[in-house]
C-alpha cells in the first residue's frame, strides 16, 4: 500500500491532460527583419502541455504570468497545421507591409519581391501577423529617413495585423506582450484601435491592454491606433 500512493500520484502526473498555454515572451527590433527602423515588436510564448506535470512546471516558472485554456489531443495533434497558417498569416502580412510603401522611380518592381522573400526567411521564427504593424512603422522609418526613437531615448513596442489598406487590425496574446513590453522596459506600446472582442477574454485588444495596466500598476502608456499614419503621426509628435 505504502508503494502504491508514489506510484499513483506518478500516474497522475504523467496522464495525458492537454492544455493550450500563453506566456510572456520577447520584444524584438524590427531590424532582425531586416528593416531600418527603430521600433520593436512583441510575441508571447504558446503552445501546449501534455500532462499535469507539464502544466505545473510552466505553471511554477510564470506564477501569474501565464494563462491556460483546456485543450484535447485532436488540437494538439493538428498543431503543425495550425503552425502553418501562422506561416502564411506571417508571410502576408509582409506582403501588406512591403506593397504598401511608395515605389521609387529608380527601385525596379522586382526589388519589392526581393525585399518580401528577404523578409519572410529572417522572420521564419515568427508566427502570425501580430508584427505588421510595428513591420509598417519601421519601413516607414526606413522609407522617410526618420529616427521615431530620437537615438534609442524613447523606447516603442507594439502590436497589430496590417491589411493592404495600412489598416491595424486585431491579434491575440495582448495582456502577455504588454506584460513583456513593460518587462523589458519599453515606455509606449501600440495596440489595434479595434472593438472585436476576443472569444477568450470578451475584451478587445486595447480594453485588454488597459485592464492589465491598471491591475498591474504598469508604467508603460497604451497608444491605440487605426492605421500606420495614426502611428507614426502620434510618434512624430512624442516629446
């Protein structure tokens, strides 16, 4: 009997009990992509836990820095299809981005195609669209010769989807990239000036962005934007 009580909680453990994960993640400058721009965007750790051990070791790593959502083995066995749409998600929203610039009359039509497949293998460790609009930002930077940092002093993050139209839209994980922007020191965040509800908070993405600063007394300041002009008008303006 003595042996049997390890022996069970073992199993209980080690029991596959799937659970969908986001966490904090990483602020990354825009010029990983190869972008001469002086903003950074955010992603946030996800993925899946197999068992109960799993959960309680991420659970143990993050305290309450991170949030579960039960899950069953059919979704985390079609996860690499999942991975995939993120693939392709990712690779448009670089296609919006790039196509949206002004062409220059000395830039040849297939510099643009060039500069999209440049973009999308330095970005192949990123999924989703949540980076277009910092992507935007900093091919604007790029494009005006402009420093929207003013040398490194004023600290920009952000999230958004781009459409062909340099419209921001919604995207996922907000309350983790904030929590991440503030972690890494970053002062102003960006966030879709959208009112879709997520189907998993009930909030949109800026009332989400606001909620975890008042409840976690964060310093950093909360910047909704419609469209790329709103942004870099906004950031234009910063003292």
């Amino acid at each position: 009997m003595l042996l049997l009580i390890p022996f069970t909680a073992s199993l209980i453990f080690v029991m596959p009990v799937y659970h969908h994960f986001t966490t904090v993640g990483n602020v990354v400058s825009v010029r990983q992509l190869g972008v001469k721009g002086n903003v950074f965007f955010t992603y946030v750790s996800s993925g899946y836990t197999k068992n109960l051990y799993e959960k309680l070791a991420l659970s143990w790593t993050q305290r309450d820095n991170i949030e579960f959502y039960p899950a069953d083995k059919l979704e985390v066995e079609e996860e690499q299809e999942e991975l995939e749409y993120e693939a392709e998600r990712r690779e448009q929203v670089i296609q919006n981005a790039v196509n949206a610039l002004p062409a220059k009359d000395s830039d040849p039509e297939s510099s643009k195609v060039e500069r999209i497949h440049e973009m999308i293998d330095k970005s192949a460790n990123y999924y989703g669209d949540s980076f277009g609009l910092m992507v935007a930002i900093g091919l604007v930077e790029e494009s005006e010769r402009l420093d929207l940092s003013r040398n490194g002093r004023i600290k920009i993050a952000g999230t958004g989807a781009i459409s062909r139209t340099m419209k921001v839209g919604p995207v996922g994980g907000v309350r983790y990239k904030v929590l991440t922007a503030e972690r890494e020191g970053m002062q102003y965040f960006l966030v879709p000036d959208h009112d879709l509800k997520s189907p998993g908070t009930g909030l949109s993405n800026k009332e989400e962005a606001y909620q975890v600063v008042q409840e976690r007394h964060l310093k950093i300041k909360i910047v909704p934007v419609n469209t790329v002009d709103d942004a870099v008008t906004y950031l234009k303006s910063l003292k």
